[in-house]
C-alpha cells in the first residue's frame, strides 16, 4: 500500500508548483523576502534509530503477524513523524530522535487484542497510525520504551449497510475516499471532507474529533459517529448502536478524541445521507474581514434554514494568497473587460480597499430549485455588510484545487520558508478581537524575532454560538535557527489563545504539541479525570504515551516572554 512521500505530504505523483502560476513567486517574495534553498536530503543519507528484531517481544510479533511486521528503514521513517511543519523540517534536516522500532499491519481486532497484550507484557508502546497526516505530534514516539506502530490500512471495508436506518459499519482504516467510494457505489456519502481527506483514516478522524469543510450541513465527526468499536489494552468496548441513550454517560463520546491514548478504535458505525445529484459554489466580496464574520453571524442567527454546505471566509492575506495561487487564464476579451469594470464599480461606487477585502465562498449539496431560493435570501441579507456577489465562477475553481494547498508547504520548504497553522474556537461575541489580537500580537512577535513574516487567517466553521478561525503564518527561515523559531511562533500563537478566551484546538487534536495547554482547556479536574480512565483502560501505560496528557510537561512549547 501506497505510503505518503517520507519528506512531504501526500503523493509522490503529484506536486504542486507554480507552474502557471506567474503571481505566485512575486507574491510570495513581496510578503518574506528573497528565498533561499532548503533541499530534500537522500534517504541513504538519513540517520534512525535502529530496531531491536533480537528480542523476545519480536520473535513473538511475527509470531503474529508473519510477513506483516515491517522493520525496514523506508517503513519505519514514514511511520516517524506526521505532517506538521516541524516535522518535515526535523526530516529535512535529518532530526530523527526516535523512530518505532516495529510497523504492523493487522488485518482483524483479534489480531491487535493479542499484540496489546503482548505489548504490555512486554513493556512495549503502541501507537495508532492510521494515514499519517496529523500535525501535533500525535503519531510521534516518545519516551525511552521500545515503539510498535498499527497501521490499519489492512482494515479498510465496508462491513454493514443499513438502507432504512441510513447507517453503515466501516472499518477504520479507510481513507477518506475509500469510505466515500464504498458508500457511493450504494448512492451514499458521509460528508466529511477535511484537507486532509486525501490521505486521512475514518479512524483517524474519529482519534481526533476531526471536522470537514461541509461541517455546516453534515457537521463534525462526533455528529456523524453512531457507535464505535475500541480494543483495548484491557479489553473491548462496543458502544451501543443506538441514536441516544440516557443512561449515565456516553462512553461513544469518551473515546471519540482520545487519539489512540485509550486503545485501537477499530470500527465504527456512521450516519450516512444520500449522495447529492448538485453541488454549486458562490463568491462573495466583503469589504474586510470584519464585515464577512458578520454576515455569517447574521446568516446563523437571522436566515438558519439557509445555511449552506460549504461557508467559508478568507481574511485579507488569505484572499490575496487565492488569488496569487490562481492558474494564469488565456485572454479572454468579454470576460476580462467584464471583470476590469466589476472592480472599478467595487472601487469607485462600494468604497473597497482591495489590500482588505475578504472572500466569502458558499456551497450547496442539494437540488437547483432549493439553494437558488437560498441564494436570493442570503444576497438581501448580506447587503446589508456591502458585499459585492461574485457569482458561480469559484464553483469550478474551489473543487479543483481544494486539495492542492497542503501541498504549497513542500514548496515553500524548498525555498526555506516557514510555513504552519494553529486554529481554535471562541464565541460570536468574542470572536473579531480574537481575530485582531492574534494578528497584532503575532506581527509584533516577528519584530521582536527580527523576522519578516506573514500571518493570516480564515473561518470555515460556524455554530450558533460561535466559529473557529484557522490562523496561517510563515517567515523566511535563519540557519540554524529554524526550529526555535518556529517553536517560539507556534507556541506565541497557542498562548494567545489561552488568553483571549479560546481554547487550544478546534479540529487538529492534541498530541504532544498542545499538550502543555490541556489543562487550561479542561480544567485540572478534568484533565486528573481523563487520567483516571486511561489508568482504568491502559495499565501499563503502552497506548500513544504523552499525548493529550504529558506526565512529565517537558514545557518545550509553552510560550515564554
């Protein structure tokens, strides 16, 4: 089974590049400065930790798995880090401090319940792998324990179709578009779309209380997640198949976001809808990106029953970096002339700022007749924020290059530019200062640093009480330099959370990366209670260790001034 590039993200077939790109290198050199050169190393030339294959627990794995046990350098290096930026860079600069010693593939739960008991006999950690995309430090291994790793990627089928209940049971170890295939071939989707759905594992969005881009129709994976199956190191939970229950509390959702930390979430049962036979988008001008986080507090509040599928609001840097990444068009006389007049009419007669408009993108999976309706409310109310309606031409667009944007971080590495995001949670009624602070207090970081550097921001998630907002930053990298920097960078901006009463992550998880903020987003007595339950399941403390909760606090990230 394909595995993703050991150095970057996603295929080793595809990149993406500026080619036809001619505004993106200008762009790019105006926000950080000249590039410089930060190339991938040969794999001969990378260093990892080597395997024990002469010890008992080894001879007894294979016992197990047979020919499924990997301890080959490739294997064991892609199964080392995730996605983050920090963890590509330390690959790049052959930073490995600890690889697993042994990658597994099983191919049933029985197979896992005889390796966790193997494991903890032994002394062993496990970690769950599933598509290796996570971005903080959730797949890493830590500590001075021997490490297996489970990649499920064995475990991808679908089990069970339930037409009158709409349900299905899937293994978790499918990607994103192997559930989605699955499922289509009955007329089916689930509707969960991340950025990395390319690459990511059901089981992994449920490790991590995932959320996709369609999160306003089909909301977040905890919505979508009927029951689940976990094997753990002191047996196995099935939750009920039920859905609700009012009796005590819900186990399901105990171990929806445990990150492998509890046990193996091996299967799960999951709401599914019938595949839409339309899908649109449509663009909006806002005159900044304050005016945009009004009309979609406005759209949740005033006009519900018209939210669309898709609701996302790019602020001033992230439109400006769209319409940079933009594929150069041919000239085409009617179409460019249309568009020159569209922007004096913005300019002239709006009052718009082009260095502050936000873009707005809405979708819709549902009939013609019942989004146009939809549209024509949702242009009268946001009027009122003097938006400017953009119409259909970002449908095309936006599906096409929805999964291209990961990729831009293997360029800019190329280049020696930094470049990561950090994204959290507030109310409506706190969210534009979150926003400003943010911003503010990360420009003023880069000056204290001595950096030239860039952040911006989107909001891709909305509720009736608030949204999340999804921070983007980068820098041009110093020798020597480039993981305190970025370290201090990250950590600033998890900080700046805290304080401005948000919380440490919205959909990206916990891992080690935002451990040392756990506590202040659930509470010492929260954080002594998940404690105890991983005491209960995992004695012998094998299972992902020092994610979510860190024993020792390293105090590696913590912001200090």
């Amino acid at each position: 089974m394909e595995q993703q590039k050991w150095w970057g993200w996603g295929s080793y077939e595809k990149f993406t590049c500026t080619k036809n790109r001619s505004l993106f290198e200008p762009f790019l050199e105006s926000k950080v400065g000249s590039t410089g050169d930060f190339p991938v190393p040969d794999l001969d030339t990378i260093e990892i930790t080597k395997s024990d294959v002469d010890s008992k627990f080894f001879f007894d794995l294979c016992n197990i798995f047979e020919e499924r046990v990997s301890t080959d350098k490739l294997t064991r290096l892609t199964h080392t880090y995730g996605k983050s930026f920090r963890d590509l860079l330390r690959v790049r600069e052959n930073v490995i401090h600890i690889s697993p010693d042994y990658v597994v593939f099983p191919d049933s739960e029985e197979e896992i319940s005889s390796l966790l008991k193997l494991a903890s006999e032994h002394k062993v950690s496990v970690i769950p792998f599933g598509g290796g995309t996570n971005i903080v430090g959730s797949v890493e291994s830590v500590g001075d324990r021997p490490t297996c790793v489970v990649s499920l990627r064995r475990m991808n089928r679908l089990l069970e179709f339930d037409k009158a209940s709409h349900t299905a049971t899937v293994q978790c170890g499918a990607l994103g578009p192997e559930v989605e295939s699955q499922l289509g071939e009955l007329g089916y989707t689930l509707g969960h779309y991340p950025d990395s759905f390319e690459f990511s594992t059901l089981g992994g969005w449920i490790a991590t209380r995932s959320s996709g881009m369609q999160s306003d129709k089909y909301g977040n994976i905890e919505d979508m997640v009927l029951s689940l199956k976990m094997v753990t190191p002191a047996g196995e939970i099935k939750t009920v198949n039920v859905p609700r229950h009012s009796i005590g509390f819900s186990v399901k959702d105990l171990l929806l976001g445990s990150e492998g930390t509890l046990g193996i979430i091996t299967q799960a049962t999951i709401n599914i809808r019938e595949t839409p036979n339309t899908r649109k988008y449509y663009g909006f001008l806002f005159p900044n990106f304050h005016s945009g986080l009004r009309a979609m507090h406005s759209l949740k509040r005033g006009i519900p029953e018209c939210s669309p599928t898709t609701m996302r609001l790019n602020d001033p840097f992230k439109t400006q970096l769209s319409v940079a990444f933009k594929e150069d068009k041919k000239p085409n006389f009617i179409k460019d002339n249309t568009e020159s007049l569209a922007k004096y009419y913005m300019k002239k007669v709006k009052g718009f700022d082009f260095d502050e408009v936000s873009l707005m993108i809405i979708g819709f999976d549902e009939p013609h007749d019942s989004y146009s309706k939809k549209v024509k409310k949702i242009k009268k109310l946001w009027s009122k924020q003097n938006c400017f309606f953009l119409g259909d031409s970002v449908s095309e667009t936006f599906w096409k290059t929805k999964y291209d944007f990961p990729y831009i971080r293997d360029y800019l590495l190329d280049r020696d530019i930094a470049g990561d995001v950090s994204e959290t949670s507030t109310t409506w009624e706190n969210i534009e200062k979150l926003y400003d602070n943010v911003i503010v207090s990360t420009e003023k970081e880069y000056k204290r640093m001595g950096l030239k550097g860039v952040v911006g921001c989107h909001c891709s998630h909305t509720y009736e009480a608030g949204a999340s907002l999804y921070f983007t930053f980068g820098w041009r990298q110093r020798d020597e330099k480039r993981e305190e920097d970025y370290n201090r960078v990250k950590s600033k901006v998890q900080q700046l959370f805290i304080d401005n009463k948000a919380v440490p992550s919205h959909h990206h998880s916990c891992g080690y990366e935002h451990n040392d903020w756990t506590e202040d987003a659930l509470g010492t007595l929260g954080v002594e209670t998940y404690a105890s339950i991983k005491d209960t399941l995992d004695p012998d403390g094998i299972m992902n260790p020092e994610k979510i909760l860190s024993k020792n606090k390293p105090a590696r990230w913590k912001y200090k001034k």
